[in-house]
C-alpha cells in the first residue's frame, strides 16, 4: 500500500491578529458554540488549476474587508486582485495565474505568509482508482480499518483520502499503520488542525460548519481531480448495492452521478464495545436519513458546489435524485465520538434483526 502524510496550503492568523466575526443570526451565542467556532483561518487550501490559482477558504465575512489591503504574489509576481465566488459556508478566491507556480506569498493585515504549493504529483496516487474520502476525529482506529476493508470488499474502493480533524487519541503515522490491512492501494491521510464549527441552538444551525464544506471543495478540485470516482461517507456509513458497485453505477451514469439512501441500523442492547458488523437491527420509528452520494469529478461537476448530502445546482427532479431499491447504505448508530456535536441514542425503538444487512456485513467483513 503506497501512503503519504500532507498538510494543507494554508493560512491561519496568530491570536492577536483579526477574528472572524459570527453570523448576524448568532452574535449573542453561548460560549461553548463560540468556543467552537473558527474565528482564524483564513484559507483552508491552495491549488493552482486551469491556469488559476485558487484559494478555497471558510466564509470570510468580516475578513472579505482585509484582502483590499493584502498583495498575493505567486513566485514573486503580484496577481491581480482576486475573483470571489460566495457560498453559503466557504468562498472561493481566483487569481489569474497562467503558469502554474511554486509558492504563493501573502502580505498584509501586519503578517507575512510564504505557502508552498503542492507538486502536480502529489495526489498521483487517486489518479483513475475509485476513491473513499472522509473527515475523522478521535473515530477507533478499528472502526477506520474495518469501514475501508469493507468497501474494498463490497464497492471495489481501491484509494482512501482522509482528512484527520485534529485527533488525539493517535497520530497519522497510526491511521496509516492501521490501513495496511485493508486491500486498499493508496491512502493519503491529511493533517486537518482547524475548528470543524458549532451547531447552534436555533436556526440556522448548521451555518457555521465551515471545515467540511471546505474539504468537500478542496477534495475534488484538487487531490481527487483525476479520481475514477468519489464516494464520500463518513466512517459510521457502509454502502451496499445490488449487482454493480456504486463507483460503475456513478460513472455509469450520464451526470457521473449517484444519489444514495441511507437507513439507520442498531446494535443489540447487549453487545459489548460494538464495530460496523453488529449493526443489524432495525430502528423502527426512526427519522429519514439524509442522502449521500457518489460523483464522478472530472468535467462539470467540478465546478459545482459540493456540499454533505448532495451536490449544489443539479436537476432535484431528475433521475438521479430518485430513490434506487439496488442502492442503499446503513448509517450505524454505535460508531463514532460525538464530535460533531450532535449526540445520538442508541437502542431506541430497536426492531427486528435484518437478515439483509447481517448477511451483507458478514460476508464483507469476516474474510
């Protein structure tokens, strides 16, 4: 297995330098959704792509007020001032930029930032393979191994791109180690230090979750520009299909796009420090889970906004965004730290046992 361990290009302000200032609806937050928040990180990620230079950073706000008085050079050449393109939770800078540079320098707000660049090999190692990506925190390293080894089994992933949201229970060194195992042919595992954001108590609560919005347009834009496919879940999510895996049915399809259900599975009151393969009881009563999906990132739907449950600015009412009865994934309500803020109880309305998904766990996870 080839891996490698990166750090984004990125730019963060000290503690005495500017702070970003929280959405109008949440100025009066509780301090522990304030604690929570990321008022320094200015960019998440550059890359440089069709000859532009692109910054992809959290919703700037108040900071969109600082780039009037900051230069950008790209190997000591001043560009041109940026084009912002505004989204909901992140903005994205593009500069002009026909060559493809080194290194970015930026001057201003009283800072200095020198970012190398990564080289055009860097992510050569998702080039044309059917790509897992995801953002974990602190997630039992047994939990990762087992959820890759499974969709190398079930779906034929052979890359995994995980961004580490500041673990401390191990290091990256470990996740790597852990992943040897798994069948899986490349893993770049990214170093990912900044605040993934609160959920706040009234609406809009999500609005302020800036981190994975981020990743989520870093990713296909740049390391997995040339992947044969994405499928991004998070580890407490396993996808299963019926006939073809859902990397094919992706590029299968004339978007390069697949919408999945997802239903909750349970673990028995009694099982003891569950994994993935007990989660086969049914939750009855249970809310709709949110979709996710597997995109092809190649052409158009680069340039689209990719956010956690779908893919902005596609046709809702198309084929695409119908349910398939040979597409699913089991969200498994065991699995993972709370760290995103939203907690979860379990065994509540347990249910049958589902012979489907004991027998598809079972044979993808017992090999």
């Amino acid at each position: 297995m080839q891996s490698q361990i990166v750090d984004l290009a990125s730019v963060v302000f000290d503690t005495d330098g500017p702070s970003r200032e929280l959405p109008r609806p949440h100025r009066d937050a509780p301090p522990e959704a304030v604690a929570k928040y990321d008022r320094k990180t200015l960019i998440y990620h550059t890359y440089w792509a069709d000859d532009a230079l692109y910054c992809i950073c959290p919703k700037l706000r108040n900071f969109a007020k600082l780039l009037g008085d900051m230069t950008f050079a790209a190997d000591g050449q001043t560009l041109p001032r940026p084009h912002l393109k505004s989204y909901r939770r992140h903005d994205i800078l593009r500069f002009d930029c026909p060559t493809r540079p080194i290194e970015l320098t930026i001057r201003g707000a009283g800072h200095n930032w020198t970012l190398p660049l990564h080289a055009p090999d860097q992510w050569r190692g998702f080039e044309d393979r059917n790509t897992l990506m995801t953002l974990s925190q602190n997630n039992d390293l047994r939990w990762i191994s087992d959820w890759a080894r499974y969709h190398v089994s079930a779906q034929g992933a052979q890359a995994l791109l995980l961004f580490d949201n500041a673990s401390t229970a191990y290091t990256p060194k470990q996740i790597v180690t852990s992943l040897e195992q798994t069948g899986l042919e490349h893993v770049t595992v990214v170093r990912t230090p900044y605040p993934y954001g609160p959920r706040f108590r009234t609406k809009p609560c999500h609005i302020a979750k800036y981190l994975q919005a981020g990743i989520l347009n870093i990713a296909p834009r740049d390391m997995l520009a040339r992947a044969r496919a994405i499928l991004q879940i998070d580890v407490d999510e396993l996808v299963w299909t019926t006939g073809a895996n859902i990397f094919d049915r992706a590029v299968a399809h004339p978007l390069g796009y697949r919408r999945i259900p997802g239903v909750w599975r349970m673990v028995h009151p009694d099982t003891q420090n569950p994994t993935h393969i007990d989660h086969t009881y049914i939750q009855t009563n249970a809310k709709q889970v949110p979709s996710k999906y597997c995109a092809v990132p190649s052409g158009w739907l680069r340039r689209h906004e990719w956010d956690v449950h779908v893919i902005n600015g596609l046709p809702r009412l198309s084929i695409h965004q119908r349910p398939n009865p040979e597409v699913g994934f089991y969200h498994c309500r065991a699995i993972g730290t709370m760290w995103k803020g939203t907690g979860r109880i379990q065994n509540l309305d347990l249910g049958p046992r589902d012979e489907a998904a004991h027998a598809t766990l079972t044979r993808h996870l017992t090999s």
